[in-house]
C-alpha cells in the first residue's frame, strides 16, 4: 500500500496539501452559513470539509489510490449514518454528497492543482446559488422549455456521436455533419427564445425580431412588411426590425461553417462580425428614431402567455430547414461534377435564392477557403439580400423597401467586402 517511490517530493507535497486546505475552506465556508445549530444541525462545517479536503491530499500524497479509496469509503460511511440518523423535516444529500466530493477535489490537487482549484469553487458557486437554482428550475422554465432541453441534449450527447462521420456521396451526405448542423440550429433558435422571453418586457420589438431571424428573416421581412402595408405599423421603425432580423443570418452562417468546414471561420468570422455590427446598429438605430418620433401609435407589446408557453424551437421546420441545406449541397456537388467551376456558381445562386445558409453549405462543403470558394460565397451573400430587397418591396411598398436598403445593402457590401479581402479575391 505505501509506495515511497511515488511520495511527491517535500515542496510539491507541501503545495498540494495547501492547496486541498483552501479548496475544503472554500466550499465548508458556504456549507457552514447553512449547517444552523443545534440537534438537526447538517452534517459537516468549515473544518470538517476542510480536514476531507487535506485528507484526500495526504493519503494520495503517502499511499497512493488504496489509501485513498479506503479513505474515501470513510467519508462516505460518515455521510450514510448522518443521513440515517437525520431527524429533520426534510432530509437531503447535498452535504453528504458535496463532503465526499471535497475530499475528491483534495485528492485531486497533488495530481492538478489548477484543476482542483476550479472545481473547487464550481462546487461553491453551485451550493451558494441553490435557492435560485431551484426557481429557476421550478418556477421560471416551463414544461415546453424543459422537454425541448431534454429533447436537444438528446440529440446533442446521444444521437450526434453514434451517427457515422463519413460521406456517402464525395464530401457531401455526411451523417454526422447533418446532425450536428441541426442541434447547432435548434441551440440557437433556443438561445433566442430564451433572450426574449428574459429581455420582452422592455424591447419587444426588437427581441421578437432578433428571435424570429433565427427562424428566417426573409419570413420576418415579409411579415414585418405586411404590418405597414396594413398600415398598422411605420415603415421605418419596421425596416429597422427587419433588419436586426439580419443580425441572426450571419451568426447562423458561421454555425453552418462550423458544422460543415470549421476552416471557412478564419475567413468569415470578420466579415460576420463586422456585417452583423453594423446591420444591427443601423436597425436598432432606425427602430429607436422611429419611436422617438411617435411614428408608432403605441407599444408593440409581446403575448406574453403565447411567448411563455410556446417551444424553444420547431424540430420540424428545423429540420426541414437542414434537409433543404442538405438538399442544395447535393444539387451543387452534382452541378459542379457535370460543370465544374460554373455549375458550382450557377447552383450556389440559385441556392441562395432559397436559402442562404443552404448555398453556403453547398459552397463550403465542396471548396477549401480560398479565392473561388470564396467568389462563390460573395455571389451567395449578394444574391439572397436581393431577394431579402424584392421580399420587402412586394410585401412592404416601396416606402418600407426604401428604408430597408440603405442598411441591408450596406451590410451586405461590408460583408462581402471583408470576405474578398481575407480570402485573397482582392490583393
């Protein structure tokens, strides 16, 4: 059992052992604040986890794993016969279980200090927030958002690692990359529903738009254009929605080259970031100046019931949306096999009138970043904010696609712009 080959020498002990001290201080300092006094008083305090915590050091330190597994059935007996012998009204395992885990996170500092030490406060952060994780859990998420954080961690941890992760046909059909591009989708459409639901209150229209982006903006468009050809709503404070609903469109384009050719970020992440700064500014901008005039005859408020019980995603219209990206990167591999670099061209256009995300894929997954791919995506981004422009012009008027061009005409040449720069398609 004690192996004087594997004894850390005196400093490295001496840092370890320091170390698992301040680790058990740490989380007993929080246990102590809730072990209350007297005969139904919790198990363990301050010098309790801190004595698990140097014991978990000291017996790695003189006598390796066996001394340490016997001492960790020691501290786990201990928290046995207290929950036995506890005569509270309501009896739980958080001490018991977090003591053992302290003398794992002492165990743990002769061998990753660093390690141990962030654990260490993981464990106090998540002891010290239990009454507002537990209205989180009980009273502010509703059933629909717990079964759709089921339903995508299901497919995220399960689903996604046992699919195979190789092409069926050249670089395209690749099981796992079509799975992964549909959990980042609906992660998304998540973070969205999740955003508005914690920020409607004060800017409704604007969170409602951003949200909406991540399901199609060209939809949003459409539907924000119908209002002020109604003339329920300012054409331009509803350009300006329509525009922040961009915003989603390029950060649901690196998402795509993440999931398809992580190499395309290099070469995108500027022009998103900049494109999608300067379309969310110009909207934001636009929407405020709008109600500030009073052009809007009152609020846009949000059903907030409809907001609260709706899912944080539609698998179905997701998935059709990764079935079409799918789709489109078969069309364009087959039209680059019959007509090599044109057919590649010709089917990321029209692609791109469907779908930007869908041609993007297409492009990304049949060229390497570089100048051609990257031609090819610049026609993309250009061809689909036109198609964006005709949408609010046939649904809007002319008024409301007048004040949507200056900023999704603006962004769009920003964007492309930086792409040919960082790709090499100007010098």
């Amino acid at each position: 059992m004690f192996a004087p080959e594997n004894l850390l020498s005196g400093s490295s002990a001496a840092v370890a052992l320091a170390g698992a001290l301040g680790c058990g201080l740490l989380i007993g300092i929080e246990r102590e604040r809730r072990k209350g006094s007297g005969p139904g008083r919790a198990l363990a305090g301050v010098r309790s986890f801190a004595l698990a915590s140097v014991s978990g050091a000291a017996c790695m330190v003189l006598g390796g794993q066996w001394l340490t597994l016997v001492g960790a059935a020691f501290i786990a007996g201990l928290g046995v016969v207290a929950y036995a012998r506890d005569r509270s009204g309501d009896p739980g395992v958080t001490t018991e279980i977090a003591l053992l885990l302290t003398y794992v996170i002492g165990a743990l500092c002769t061998a990753d200090l660093a390690l141990a030490a962030a654990l260490a406060v993981a464990v106090a952060v998540l002891l010290a927030a239990r009454e507002r994780i537990h209205r989180f859990a009980s009273q502010w998420l509703r059933a629909t958002e717990v079964r759709d954080g089921l339903l995508l961690c299901a497919l995220a941890l399960i689903a996604v690692p046992l699919l195979p992760d190789r092409p069926l046909w050249g670089p395209v059909l690749n099981p796992r990359t079509i799975a992964t591009l549909l959990v980042l989708l609906l992660a998304i459409q998540a973070m969205a529903h999740l955003a508005q639901r914690l920020l409607q209150a004060r800017h409704a229209l604007v969170w409602s738009s951003l949200a909406a982006g991540f399901v199609s903006s060209t939809a949003t468009i459409a539907t924000l254009g119908a209002q002020v050809r109604e003339r329920r709503s300012s054409p331009r404070v509803m350009a300006g929605a329509a525009l922040l609903s961009c915003v989603p469109t390029l950060v649901q384009l690196l998402a795509v080259a993440a999931a398809v050719r992580p190499a395309w970020l290099e070469v995108l992440w500027l022009p998103a970031l900049a494109g999608g700064v300067t379309v969310a500014a110009w909207g934001a901008w636009q929407v405020q100046r709008g109600l500030t005039e009073g052009s809007v005859p009152g609020d846009t408020p949000v059903d907030e019931a409809r907001v609260d019980d709706a899912p944080m995603f539609s698998l179905r219209v997701t998935a059709v949306v990764a079935a079409l990206i799918t789709g489109m990167q078969v069309l364009v591999h087959a039209m680059t096999l019959g007509f090599g670099e044109a057919g590649l061209l010709a089917g990321s256009l029209l692609a791109a009138l469907a779908d930007l995300h869908a041609a993007a894929a297409a492009v990304m997954v049949r060229q390497v970043p570089g100048p051609s791919g990257a031609a090819a995506l610049m026609l993309a981004i250009g061809v689909h904010a036109l198609s964006k422009l005709v949408t609010g012009w046939i649904s809007g008027g002319r008024r409301y696609a007048l004040a949507l061009a200056p900023g999704l005409l603006g962004h769009t040449v920003l964007t492309t712009g930086l792409l040919a720069w960082q790709s090499g398609v100007w010098p």
